[in-house]
C-alpha cells in the first residue's frame, strides 16, 4: 500500500502562484510514477501532469497542454514527495487537486493511478 497526503491548496488571485506537495509513504518503491490531477466541480478528473523515473534517477516529466509553460513538476527522493509548482494561475484553474502514484511508466489515463489522495482545493479568484 501507498499513502499520499496532499498540501499546501489555498486561494490566491489571478497571475499569482502556488505549490503543491505529496508526500508518500508505505510501498514508496513500487511506485515510478507519481502524477497530478484535478477536477472541477461537475467535471471530469482530468490530467495535470506526471513525474517518471527508470533506473532510480531517470525522470520523464509530461503536462496537460492547458499547463504546459506555467506547471512544474518535480520530486525529491530523500523526503517521498512530489512537487506542483503552479505560476500564473487563472480561475479555470480552480480545482481540487489531486496526487496520485502508479507501478508504471507515465500516465495521463486516471484509471491506470493505484494509489489517490484525499485531494487539496485550489481556488483562483479573478
């Protein structure tokens, strides 16, 4: 089993910035992919973006087009957790948020996700 706890959702206005952290504990080594999505009310979950690695170090990032440019993600090994940078927010990306880790290679598919947080609420004001 893996356990991932979200952090550090809050509102912040437009063009502001925000950083989300998932820390994982449990069956962290079964997991070599960690990924974020989100999902607005009366929407589907939807894609944020993934973090991959391969051989302990390699990593392989992948983003939704709607963040390409202004999403980060990253990862430290040492603490279990990945990382969300989120710059220039706008209100349509006003979600809950959510981290999630997979034994396989990267993903955009919410299905192919083993392990979910609870989800951390990000609001956007305009």
């Amino acid at each position: 089993q893996v356990q991932l706890v979200e952090s550090g959702g809050g509102l912040v206005q437009a063009g502001g910035s925000l950083r989300l952290s998932c820390a994982a504990s449990g069956r962290t080594f079964s997991s070599n992919t960690m990924g974020w999505f989100r999902q607005a009310p009366g929407k589907e979950r939807d894609f944020v973006a993934s973090i991959s690695w391969t051989f302990g170090w390699t990593s392989n990032t992948y983003y939704a087009d709607s963040v390409k440019g202004r999403f980060t993600i990253s990862r430290d090994n040492a603490k279990n957790t990945v990382y969300l940078q989120m710059n220039s927010l706008q209100p349509e990306d006003t979600a809950v948020y959510y981290c999630a880790a997979r034994a396989g290679s990267g993903s955009k598919l919410p299905y192919e996700y083993d392990y979910w947080g609870q989800g951390t609420q990000v609001t956007v004001s305009s």
